[in-house]
C-alpha cells in the first residue's frame, strides 16, 4: 500500500509533506511525488521514479514556496514503475492535483468515457480517471468539495483520495473507502496521511476517517461529511505512540500488523476481478489478459513452482487447478526443479508463485521454463519486480509491503490468486462453469470476513501459546487441503520461535512420526470439516491414545473435535474449498505468541532475509 501526506501549513508545504514521505519509507515504495499550491496560485508537481532523495533533489534543484500541498510515495499496482503513473496526477486542465491508494474497479469504463470526451491520459493508472473526472464535474459546480462529491457517487472501488484545486488555495478535500486516511488536527493548520508516522512530526491530534467520510480541510478548520452532503462528527484520538509504534499501526510488531491487515487485503485482491452472479473471474492487467484464451484451451497440464511459504501457497492452489480446471498438477520446489530432468513445453502452463518476485530460484526455473516454449503466468506480490518482467503475465496479489520476515498477508493473498486464477483456466476451458462456478466464488467473496472473524480468537490463542512455549518440538499435522496449512503452521513457528516443528500430512504419521509421541507432546492438527475429517479425527485419536496432546483447529460449533481435542483454536466454519485461507490465521497466531513470549526477534528473525536473491 501507498503512502499519502496532505498538509494546510503554516510552514512551507513542501518540507512537510518530504518529511512526512521520509516517515512512511519504511513500508517500501517505488517512486514519489508533490504538488504544492505556490506562491502563484499555480499547481507545481515533481515526481520522481526510485528513492526519495532524488524527489528531494528535483526539489532542491527548483524550490516550491506554498502552504498547501500533498504528497506520495507509491507501491505500484496498476501501471508500471514510471514517472508518469507516480503521482500526484495533474487534470487535464491543469487546475486539479489528485491523489489515490487503491483500486478504482470501473476505471475502465470511466476511462472509456473520459476519452470518448476527449480527455487525454498521461498515465497507464486507473487513478487518472478520477482527476479527470473530477475537473469535469468542477466545470459545472462551484466547489471541489462538490465536485469531488459527484465523482465518488460514480466510483466502484477502493480509495484513499486526496485532492487540491488551485483556484482554492487554502483547501484540501480528502474521501475514504476502505483505504486508511487520518487527519491531523492543529490550530491554524491541518495535515492528513494515510498513516499515523507521518503527522507525529506536527501533531498527535488525529481523527481516523471512516469509510464513506468525505472530509474539507482548512487553516485550522476540519469538517466532514457522508456522501449525501450531511455532517458528521468524529472525534479527536490523542496517540500516544512513539514513532516506532506508530510504524506498525500501534501493533507490538510488523508481522502482526500483517496478520491483522489479511481481511482488508483479501478484499483488495477481488476488487474487480470477480462476476460473482456471472460465476466469471476478470483477470487484466494493463488492459491485457492476464491468461489469454489460446493458452487456457491449450494447456495440458499446470506446473506450479515457489519456495518457502509460496511452495506451501502452491501446495494448495494445486487442489483449486485440479478439481476446476480438470488438469495435472505438479507442485515444485524452484530449487529442485530447476536441477532435474524436467519435462515442459508449449502445452504447459507454469505458475511461480513469488511474494517478493526476486526469489534467485525461482527466477531460475521460470526462465528455463520459458526457454523450452512453456507459457508462464506468476502470482506475484511485487509489482515492478523482475519476476514480472520474465513472464507471459502476472496476476498481483496486491497485499501491499510485506516487511515482517516471516510472511502472512503474502501467503493468504497467494491462496486467493491461485484461486482466481485457477478458477478462470477452469470456466474457459469449460471444466467450471453455471451454479458450481458462482458457488465457488461466492465462497471466495466472504473469506475476509471469516478471517477477521478468526483473528478473534487472538486472546484465546495467546493463552494457549503461554501453555506450550517452552516445548521444543512440535508436530503439525493436516489432510487433503489442509496439509499444506499445517506446513505452513510448522514453517512459521520454527522461522520466528526457532522451536523444530515438523509438518506432515495426518495419514502419513502411522509411517514414522507417531514414534515422537509421547506424554505431552504437542500436535497441531488442522481439523475442519472437509471429505477426509473423519480420517483426520481418526489420526488424532492415534495421537490420544499415546499420551500426545492434541491442539485442534476447529470449526466453531464442532462437538466432535471439542470432545477430542485437549485445546481446540476455533475458527468459524468455512466451505471446503476456501478453508484454508481461513485456517492458516489461528497458526500464525499461535506461531507469533509463542515467539513474542520466548523473546524473539519477529520481525527479523535471525539467519533469514525477507528475500532470498541468492542461490
Ligand atoms: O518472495 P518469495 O515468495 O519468492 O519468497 C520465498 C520464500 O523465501 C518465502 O516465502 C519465505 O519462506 C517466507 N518469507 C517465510 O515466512
């Protein structure tokens, strides 16, 4: 996600609006920009590809005076990382300077229109519509408060919008709809930011916009409205964090912000690419298809290539290729893979799946497999990384910076792609289609809100972890889907509590795991319910019957596991096939109390990088 600052200064904008830039750095970012309302009444922007020193160098080189402005740094999702898609974007009048985090879903339409009026675009974003937009309508009204009103009523997305109108130059008008924006309250002044870090240098008075807030900022004058024009009151929260908190959103630490953050990022990945009455997924990027028709009709077979947590996301997604798209599957460490005798060509859809997009093995594998002719569509996080420049196309996971080592939203948001993804090879090669295809995306549309109902259960869970955190070896046990989600649950605890923790498909254990049972010994099972809950409940009562102790994941209102389990971490009931996004939640948890209680470094867990370039 994107950083915004906006500021109704006494000092000169442009220093505070690069400050505050400077405060949201740490989320990542790959390029920045400023328009500031100057001493001529006229709009003066810079942006600048790359690192913020050279926006402050461009700055340096022709100062701005002005007390009005807003700034960015941008996280790119639609459109490459080139100067003109950084924003601010200017209108085609030259009198309006917007803003934008999010995903407008109708962009396209809009857009068609806004050219069909001959309006001119200097950028491959989707927020360049609403600027555009937004001039046209202040043509007939005398406000760009009101303009900026009409515009959203036509809007179908996700935005935090900042916007700045030279022929007000004291005024800023920002609007909210499932996109952070605070503002910041000071006599004589106003500021606002997608995040707290970035006001705490000019105040610790904020007001947290709600979604639907449309708020008009003025020299020490706050007011707000719904987006039917009638005022609403919100109230003035003073932070009390120092910056470091205010970093991780008042969370103790990066990866439990993410964790926190998976229900609102989970619903960006859908943003206009699921027909749920249609039973149609839309997959585009930059106006082109991310899986073209000839190669859905094509393929043969699916080779999914990852590492790490991505391996385990893949893990999954091959059940989703399988049961939609009616085709074999193989799952591949990148590392392997790319060593053996493999067999691929033009008849092969390979998927790497990548939160970082530079994964030096996986790099690897898909070039070779490029190489012998095979079509390559990625899932990957990073928009701009060299992933995306290697392949046929990629479907962006849109999870915003994942700074935490140890990956959460990253892997949810995996599951959700591949299951888009998955889901649209099935509906064109004609293996999904009519009840069966809507059901299963309607099933993917509530998933976010049953993974914030799980993030619920956090305090039960941090119970739970004070009980089990001096034990040194744990074994995490799943079936079907769910074996996956148990490997994941063991790779999060040994990466941040360094406690060894082995994950292994249930059935699996009368093989050789069940000789580490003993008195105590703690098992993980994933245990919801599903076509193989009764042969996992089976497994479990193997586990019992030596003494070990069972610590379920559970479907809320499961008598059976309850009875069962010694400890059940409960999440609510979710259909098979989406299961697993849910599932994973109560284990990164766990995982996360375990590690904070024995004292460890989460965020930077020693010997690991965030992304490993290196072979
Ligand atoms: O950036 P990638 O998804 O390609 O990274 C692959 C692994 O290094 C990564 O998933 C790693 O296992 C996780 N960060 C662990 O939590």
């Amino acid at each position: 996600m994107c950083g915004i600052v906006g500021c109704v200064s006494e000092i000169n904008a442009t220093r505070v609006l690069l400050r505050g830039l400077e405060r949201l750095e740490y989320r990542g970012y790959d390029s920045a920009g400023v328009a500031v309302i100057d001493g001529n009444g006229d709009l003066a922007l810079r942006r600048r590809v790359g690192k913020l020193i050279h926006l402050m160098d461009a700055v340096d080189r022709e100062p701005i005076q002005g007390n009005v402005g807003i700034g960015h740094t941008r996280w790119a999702t639609h459109g490459g990382v080139t100067e003109p898609n950084a924003h601010p974007h200017l209108s085609y009048d030259g009198n309006i300077a917007l803003i934008h985090n999010g995903i407008i879903e109708n962009y396209e339409v809009l857009k068609r229109d806004l050219v069909g009026r001959g309006r001119t675009f200097h950028s491959e974003t989707d927020t360049e519509t609403l600027v555009h937009r937004i001039a046209e309508h202040r043509e007939s009204c005398d406000s760009l408060y009101e303009a900026v009103r009409r515009t959203l009523a036509e809007v179908e997305g996700a935005y935090g919008i900042v916007v700045i109108d030279r022929r007000e130059p004291d005024t800023i008008v920002c609007a909210r709809e499932q996109s952070p924006l605070v503002v910041g309250v000071k006599e004589g002044e106003a500021y606002l930011a997608s995040d707290v870090p970035a006001l705490l240098d000019y105040t610790r008075d904020v007001i947290f916009l709600e979604d639907g807030d449309i708020a008009v900022l003025r020299p020490g004058e706050i007011s707000i409205t719904d987006h039917d024009g009638n005022a609403i009151e919100r109230s003035i929260t003073r932070i009390k964090w120092d910056l470091s908190q205010a970093e991780k959103g008042g969370y103790r630490h990066f990866m439990l912000k993410e964790t926190h953050e998976q229900p609102r990022v989970l619903g960006e990945i859908m943003l206009g690419r699921i027909d749920a009455a249609a039973g149609r997924v839309n997959l585009v990027e930059g106006g082109e298809p991310v899986l073209p028709e000839d190669v859905a009709s094509r393929v043969d077979r699916v080779v999914l290539i990852a590492c790490g947590t991505s391996w385990h996301a893949a893990l999954v997604g091959a059940f989703w290729f399988e049961s939609f798209a009616g085709l074999p599957v193989q799952v591949d460490y990148a590392s392997e893979f790319r060593y053996r005798t493999f067999h691929v060509d033009e008849r092969t859809l390979v998927v790497p799946v990548s939160q970082s997009g530079e994964t030096a093995d996986t790099l690897a594998a898909v070039k070779e497999a490029r190489r012998r002719g095979a079509p390559c569509v990625a899932i990957v996080n990073a928009v701009g990384s060299s992933m995306t420049r290697e392949v046929d196309g990629v479907l962006y996971t849109r999870a915003g910076p994942e700074i935490g080592v140890a990956s959460t939203k990253a892997f949810t948001t995996q599951l959700a792609g591949l299951y888009l993804l998955a889901h649209a090879l099935g509906t064109m090669r004609g293996t999904l289609g009519g009840d069966a295809a809507r059901a299963r995306l309607e099933e993917l549309a509530g998933v976010h809100d049953l993974v914030a109902r799980a993030l619920e259960q956090e305090s039960a869970i941090e119970s739970l972890a004070a009980t089990v955190q001096s034990r040194e070896d744990f074994l995490y046990l799943g079936r079907g889907l769910n074996y996956p989600v148990a490997l994941e649950g063991a790779l999060k605890l040994k990466e941040i509590s360094y406690i060894h923790a082995e994950g292994y498909p249930a059935g699996e254990m009368k093989h050789g795991p069940i000789a580490l049972i003993d008195d105590g010994f703690p098992v993980v099972c994933v245990a919801t319910p599903g076509a193989v809950y009764d042969k996992v409940f089976n497994n479990l009562e193997e586990v019992r019957a030596r003494k070990g102790r069972v610590i379920a994941v559970g479907a809320e209102g499961d008598d059976r596991i309850a009875g069962l389990a010694d400890d059940v971490m409960w999440v609510p009931g979710a259909a098979e096939a989406v299961a697993p996004i849910v599932n994973v939640v109560p284990l990164q948890l766990l995982a996360y109390h375990v590690a904070l209680i024995r004292g460890c470094d989460i965020d930077q867990p020693r010997n690991l990088a965030k992304s490993v370039t290196v072979e």
